[in-house]
C-alpha cells in the first residue's frame, strides 16, 4: 500500500505534492485533535464524574477525596508509564526531531504515539501540566510519514514537521494565527512569504476540521 502510494505521489510535480502534503498535514492535525479532544472529556468524565466543557470549572462539586485519589492515581501511573517508554529507547521532543536527521529513522511510532496520549490522560487525571502538548506532538508524529510518503525532500520534511506542531496546537485550542507564529517563533523556522502561507494553510485547515467538534469560545 505505501509502495503504491509513493509510486502515485512521484508522478505528480514536486511543488503540488509540497501542497498536498501541507493539506493532509492539517486535515491529519485536526482529526487527531478531534480524537484527543474525545478522550479528554472521557477521562474526565470517569476521573470527576464531569466534563470542562459541561460545568464551569472542573472539580466544581468534586469531593477532595475523590480529587486526591484520582491524582494519585495519575501519579502513580504516570511514573510507569513514562518510565518504562523511555527505558531502552529515547523519547523525542519537536525539536529534537527537528534538529536531529538521524532522529527520524530512531523513532518508535508506537512508543511517541503512546507517550502524547498518555500526556492528555493525565490532563484528564488533574495532572497539573497542559493539554497543548500532546496534540504539537502528534501533529509532528504524523507530519514524518506525510513527508515520506509525499515523497518530500530532508529540509521539506523537518519544515513540515513544524507545520504539525503548529497544526496541533491550532486544533486543540482554535488559535490558527496564532500557530503560525509559534511555528516561527517558537520552533526557529526561517521565514518567508511562502512558508508563511503554507504553515498558515496547516493551521486554518486543522482548525476548520477540528472545530466539527472543539469550540471556539474563550476557555478563561
């Protein structure tokens, strides 16, 4: 099936595969921000009995025992979790993937897909840590794929990697203008005319599919 698919991308001209790859990378940006979105109300829901987005704040109503159980649970689990994902392989940041070529071949799939869902279960737990995160690096995640299967050079590749990155915080939060300067300022992409078009094409694309289901209103 990739064979096939890389075969059907390397007849079509370099710039329109560049496009098309942006495109994808929003589209994949925003159902993945769907997806997170979903499982964070679950595990809210069974955490606090309630929802963020269903009362006005989240332990409203909440007895501290419950409170304090469901936090030591997170703990408990978290430390495992994250002990034993890094134990005998390495976890990579954006910007190692980023920085480091060689990254690119060392990375686990799996292993990162695991390590950013467990970040939104944690949120969902009362863990004290944002929810941005796991979507920047699942946009990133799948950004590595996209790029080979488009057929995309290196430099291409690690630009579209920080397309991800700026898709998915657009997604989860609806700030797709804002993403883009993260993007640039954040992750030290050069800018040009024509990346910032490209990079504001990612995050208006996920932005638009995930907002099927994420609202836009202020959270604070």
């Amino acid at each position: 099936m990739l064979i096939e698919l890389r075969s059907i991308f390397r007849k079509i001209p370099y710039n329109f595969r560049f496009f098309l790859a942006v495109i994808l990378q929003g589209i994949v940006s925003g159902l993945s921000g769907i997806v997170l979105h979903y499982l964070l109300e679950m595990v809210e829901e069974l955490a606090f009995g309630q929802s963020e987005h269903h009362s006005g704040f989240l332990t409203d109503g909440v007895s501290s025992s419950r409170i304090g159980l469901s936090l030591i649970i997170v703990g408990l689990g978290s430390s495992l979790v994250w002990y034993f994902l890094q134990k005998g392989s390495k976890i990579y940041s954006i910007k190692a993937q980023m920085k480091d070529e060689t990254s690119q071949y060392k990375l686990h799939f799996l292993k990162q897909l695991f390590h950013s869902i467990w970040q939104i279960i944690a949120v969902g737990g009362g863990a004290p840590i944002g929810k941005e995160a796991a979507p920047r690096e699942i946009g990133t995640l799948f950004a590595g794929p996209i790029g080979k299967i488009c057929i995309l050079s290196m430099k291409d590749r690690i630009f579209l990697l920080a397309c991800g990155a700026g898709a998915g915080l657009a997604a989860v939060y609806q700030v797709p203008l804002t993403s883009v300067f993260f993007v640039f300022e954040t992750l030290g992409i050069a800018l040009s005319i024509k990346r910032f078009v490209l990079v504001g094409l990612t995050t208006y694309v996920s932005t638009y599919i995930a907002g099927w289901v994420i609202s836009d209103q202020a959270l604070y």
